[in-house]
C-alpha cells in the first residue's frame, strides 16, 4: 500500500498487487473527453422545447400581454390569430385562432420568423409589437389590426383565440 502512495505522488501509475499497472484509474475515456454534455447531445439530441436557444424570444409568461389580433387577406376577414408580447417578461410569440386551422398555423409560422427577425434587430418584445401594429400590410401571414388590446395573462390570450 505504501507503494501506491509513493508512486501517486510521484505522478506514477499506480500499480495492482500483481506488479502490473492498476485498471482502477479514473481517467475520461476517449468517448467521456470533451465539453460537458457533448455525449448527452450526441446521443439524445436537443430537449427542445427546453433550449438555451435565444434566437427568439420566449413563447411562453405568467405576465399580462398585449396583442394583435391578425388577420387573412381582405377587409372583415376571419382572425388567424394574435401576435402577443409579455408586459414585464422578454417573452413574444403567436397564438393561432381555433377556427383558422391551417390558415392559422401558416400565418403562425410566418410570425414566429418575423419575430426571430425583430429579436435579430435587438427589439424587446413590445417594440417588436409596436412595429407590428404601426405595419398593417398583409405581409404573407395575414394583416396585423393596428390596435393593440391586453389580456391578464397568456392563458386568457389563448381562451379568447379558442372562442
């Protein structure tokens, strides 16, 4: 045992009692190198929705929330759905309305990349409605109304585009 010591101080492997170098070392193997986390990523891949990802703003808060309501081509047109920023949180995204089915999540895909690019200009999620609301072309996603509501929360945001 005093060997062991001895030789572990001397920067030595370790040796087993049979004189041969110890298998008890607590070396990464090639496969553990790395940053942390490398392996899980290679192996499972991204846990989105949960993502360090900052590209856009958050789509969900417990904040109250001001919206845009959005909708297709035409004056008097059904609503798509509402473009929503967080009052107090860097939060922002788009709730399809319950009836536009495929309308909507088209028009849903098309606001989450403007906000991804508004997020790219440095906007916070209440500017970037702003823009929203002072813009009211159809932009390929359906018109944004130029008045702004609010809502308590999300989850009365969500109520209204079910109804």
């Amino acid at each position: 045992m005093a060997e062991h010591g001895r030789r572990a101080e001397e920067g030595q492997e370790p040796m087993a009692e049979s004189g041969a170098p110890s298998e008890d070392r607590h070396e990464p193997t090639a496969a553990h190198r790395g940053r942390p986390g490398e392996d899980r990523a290679r192996t499972w891949g991204p846990l989105a929705p949960f993502t360090t990802d900052r590209r856009s703003y958050s789509p969900v808060t417990a904040a109250p929330v001001r919206y845009l309501p959005i909708r297709g081509g035409g004056h008097g047109a059904d609503v798509l759905g509402y473009l929503w920023a967080a009052e107090t949180d860097d939060a922002a995204s788009f709730v399809a309305a319950g009836r536009a089915e495929a309308e909507g999540a088209a028009a849903k895909g098309h606001w989450i990349r403007w906000l991804v690019e508004r997020r790219g200009e440095g906007l916070s999620p209440l500017r970037a409605l702003d823009r929203a609301a002072a813009e009211p072309v159809d932009t390929g996603g359906g018109a944004p109304a130029p008045v702004v509501s609010t809502a308590p929360d999300l989850a009365t945001l969500e109520l209204i585009a079910r109804s």
